[in-house]
C-alpha cells in the first residue's frame, strides 16, 4: 500500500500518535506497552460488551473507547482515525472480526506490512513461503481418499483452533468436514509443541543481524487447547467419539516454555530464513510474528504453521520472559511494538514500518 501511506503521514504529528487496537486477545498486553512509552491509546469495541475489566489493570486500561456498530465501520471512518494521528495494531482476533478485506484496505496506517495477510490466511501460499525458505513441514495430503493414518484438518485464517480436527481416514474425514470452507491436510506429527515468539524490527542495528535490521526471539508459549488437552483421560479420541464427545482444538489459555539451549541456534535459523524470504516474496515480514512447531523425538523442528503478528502466546509475558530478561528488563511483546514505533518517529521512518 506504499504510496497511500507516505501521503498519510505527511500530515500525521508523530509526537501524538495513538496506538488503537481491539478490545481483545492481547490488547491488555498492547496498551499496557504502548503506555510505558508514552503512547495515547484507543480501544476498538463493536456491540455492547462489557469492558469495565479494564478497571482492574489502570496500567493497562485505554484512554478512551471507541465503540462501533461492527468493526466494518473502521472502513467508513478511516479520516477520522488519521486526525487522531492513530496507528493500528493488528491481533488476530482483529483481523477475524474485521475481515481480511476491509483489513487490507482500511484507510489508517497500520503496524506491519498488511501484504503479509494474503500468505499467511491461505495455508497453500503459507507451504510455498515456508518450504522455500528451508522450513520443514508436516506433510500435506490433497486427497482425503488418501488418508491411511493420523491426520490434522485445519481450515485456512486465524480461528484460534476452532473446528480443527484429528481423522484417521476419509469416512472419517467426509463425517467431519464443513464443506463450504477452505481447508488443508497435514500429517499428525508426534512431539512437543513450541509456539515461537520472534520480533523482526528493520530499525534495529544492533543483536542478531540480518540482511535488514535484526531479530529477536521474545518468549515461547503452549497452547491449552479445549478439550483436546484433557481427552487422554477419558480414553482414546475414538472411545469419546463413541460415547458423543468430539475432542476440539479451541484455544483457552496458554503456558509459559523455555526450550533447551542447544535448539536455540535452529531457532534462530528458523526466524531469519523466513523473515529474509518474506523481503523476496512481498516485501518483508517485520514487528512479531509466531513460528507454531513440534520438535520431535529426533530433536527436528516441523513448523505447522506461521502467524505473522503478536499472538496470544506472549500475554504470559507482560511483565518479561526468561529470554527478554536477558534483552531487557520487563520487556514485552506488546512494549517492543510500540518501542519499533516510538523509534521509527523519532528517526523520521514510519514510512518503513506502516502500511
């Protein structure tokens, strides 16, 4: 969206911009350091719902709320968002709610490069980034007449693991499938699961160089996962099905993990391979993303998938994580984006970082 954005910031004060995001998933995280680096903050909230437990974090609590019919009506009101000198801050509870077209096209700058979306919402361009920058994938089957052992189904977007599901074969695959939605196969890889906290900033000169900027690995995550992480006891996914429960991949908390260190130079590897594609492919990948992995018996990493902007994983760390401790002190996800912006206005460059 290049030019459109240069054209915004020319009127924009970059001493007074305020950083908006909506009232959910990590938006406690993403006010609360937005604050401690002197931001103005906005909450985007559509309908009615209740947002007095804000009340109960002041440190985190936005200075004003803005509520909407539906959050499509951010399009219309895009002019009024820019006079305010607003940044977004996408999540992906923003972009589900919002949808992936009014997001690409909304008229206010926002943190990151929204091309981003278009590979990672769809799990066919997701595989081509990825593979081609080295990564190692669980395998995909295009065939559901082809499934003869555990497999995963997941349908493309961020849907915070709703409506995936585990089959065994393509009876099973035809019982549980929503037809009308775009799905892909992967195989069920057996291990331990590392959701990955990386931030890519092109500002930063300083730490682990890339070809532009450096990167950061923030924290590491697990997801608790409704019900599948309580299934194994009550039986095997088949005896629950029998007895009518269907085990579901629906996100509800998350666990703070530290790996062990001699895996750290492959995550490094990981994150620098995907970001350094990401500048081939569509222009770059920079501020947090998410690589979402098993690592195996074997010690390999398979990377099921990426989410390329904060994720819920990193709320466990508001106040730090072992890895940002030796960074920074108290240093969040949340904190590090409004850092890149707080820096990227001081150095005349939010041209480089918005779009």
């Amino acid at each position: 969206m290049g030019q459109p954005v240069q054209d915004w910031l020319r009127d924009y004060d970059p001493g007074e911009i305020t950083i908006a995001t909506a009232a959910s998933h990590s938006s406690l995280q993403i006010f609360h350091g937005a604050r401690k680096e002197g931001f103005r903050t906005l909450a985007l909230i559509a309908g009615d719902r209740d947002l007095r437990y804000y009340d109960a974090f002041p440190a985190a609590k936005p200075d004003r709320v803005l509520r909407l019919g539906s959050y499509h009506e951010l399009v219309a009101r895009a002019k009024e968002l820019r006079d305010d000198n607003v940044v977004i801050v996408p999540h992906g509870s923003l972009i589900e709610y919002l949808g992936p077209k009014d997001f690409v096209h909304i008229e206010v700058p926002v943190y990151g490069n929204r091309d981003v979306l278009d590979w990672e919402s769809d799990r066919d361009k997701e595989r081509e980034w990825l593979e081609a920058a080295g990564i190692t994938m669980p395998k995909q089957i295009a065939d559901p007449k082809d499934i003869v052992e555990p497999v995963i189904v997941k349908y493309h977007g961020a849907k915070g693991g709703k409506g995936f599901f585990i089959c065994r074969n393509y009876h099973e695959f035809k019982r549980r499938i929503q037809e009308d939605q775009a799905y892909t196969i992967q195989e069920f890889v057996l291990g331990t699961r590392y959701y990955l906290h990386y931030f890519h900033s092109p500002l930063e000169e300083e730490g682990y160089r890339l070809s532009r900027g450096s990167l950061q690995m923030l924290s590491i995550d697990r997801r608790d996962e409704s019900n599948i992480d309580e299934a194994n006891r009550l039986g095997s996914i088949k005896d629950l099905e029998e007895i009518g429960i269907t085990p579901t991949f629906v996100v509800t908390g998350n666990i703070p993990m530290v790996i062990r260190e001699s895996l750290l130079p492959e995550v490094f590897r990981m994150g620098e391979k995907v970001v350094e594609e990401s500048y081939k492919r569509f222009g770059g990948l920079w501020g947090p993303f998410c690589l979402e992995t098993v690592v195996t018996p074997d010690l390999e990493f398979k990377v099921f998938e990426i989410s390329a902007r904060i994720v819920a994983g990193t709320n466990p760390f508001i106040g730090g994580s072992p890895y940002t401790e030796m960074i920074a002190p108290g240093l969040s996800t949340g904190r590090r984006i409004a850092q890149d912006i707080k820096a990227a206005a001081a150095q005349g460059r939010l041209g480089e970082i918005l779009s």
